[in-house]
C-alpha cells in the first residue's frame, strides 16, 4: 500500500523545469555579443546598459588595484580611442557558450565564455592586427554583466607597436 501511494505522489507531482547547465544559443549569449559589437564601434551609452551598476573590467589580471569599474573602464576605451594608434577594432571569429556553474553550498553562476579574435587596425599603417581573446562574463540574475573577465594574447600588439 505505501509503494503504490508512493508511486501515484511521485507520478502526480509536476516536473521542475530546470534551465541547462550548457548551452550555446541564449539571451546572456546576445548580451555579450552586442556588448562586444558596441565596444567596437565606439557606442558606449549601448556598451554600459549591458552591465549592472556594480560591473567590473578585469583585463589579463586579477589584481585588485587592476580591476575597474564599468564606468572608469569606459572612460579608459574613450581615452585609448581618441589618442590611440587603432583607427578601428573589429572581432571575428565569434565562439561562445553558456555554463551554470553550481557548487555545494553556493548559488548557481550563469557564465558567458566567449572565444575569438580581436583585430586592430594601425592608423598609422592600416594593417589588421589580430589577437586571441577569451572573455568570461559572470552574469547577474537581472541578465546584464556583472563582471567581465578579458585574456588576451598582447603579443602580437606589442609586437606590431614596437616597429
């Protein structure tokens, strides 16, 4: 009698819908992506609403004296961007995904990894210069950036500004 209530209470009772762990086509995904195109072309007022007010930059270090604010990271792009060597940035090869990381004890993460080149062009000379870049975007419940993390392979920069 108890194994056939048992049965009929687990049969009856709704599915929790969960989100997947991973997955390669969603919103935070759309986020990012638009994030990084209004980057390129400079359109910072687009650029900002895709972070929470508390958003932070970390590029290539997780130093705390090198994290910035949203805002003061902005404020750097625009200064790069006007006194800068790059007439313009564009990104290619555009991979990424989306991954719950849930731990004992802690709530899930959503994060967007991104896969991709960064290219710069030298106003000087016009030549594309390419680098790789990871990005890691913890994304709030809210679904905007809350801390975007940046790897990139500065070598080829370095290289290209030496000469």
């Amino acid at each position: 009698m108890v194994v056939l209530l048992l049965v009929l209470i687990s049969c009856s009772t709704p599915e929790v819908k969960q989100e997947p762990c991973h997955t390669i086509q969603h919103e935070d995904i759309d986020l990012t992506i638009k994030s990084m195109e209004d980057y390129a072309v400079m359109n910072w007022d687009a650029h900002r609403n895709s972070y929470t007010e508390d958003g932070t930059v970390s590029i290539n270090s997780q130093r705390e004296e090198d994290i910035l604010g949203i805002d003061e990271s902005i404020a750097t792009y625009k200064a790069l961007r006007e006194n800068g060597p790059w007439s313009e940035f564009f990104w290619t090869g555009i991979n990424a995904d989306r991954v719950i990381l849930d731990y004992p004890d802690l709530d899930p993460e959503a994060w967007v990894f991104v896969w991709c080149d960064w290219n710069g062009v030298l106003a000087e000379t016009g030549d594309t210069i390419s680098a790789a870049v990871h990005i890691a975007n913890r994304m709030s419940p809210e679904g905007l950036i809350r801390y975007h993390y940046v790897n990139i392979d500065k070598a080829p920069i370095v290289t290209a500004l030496a000469k």
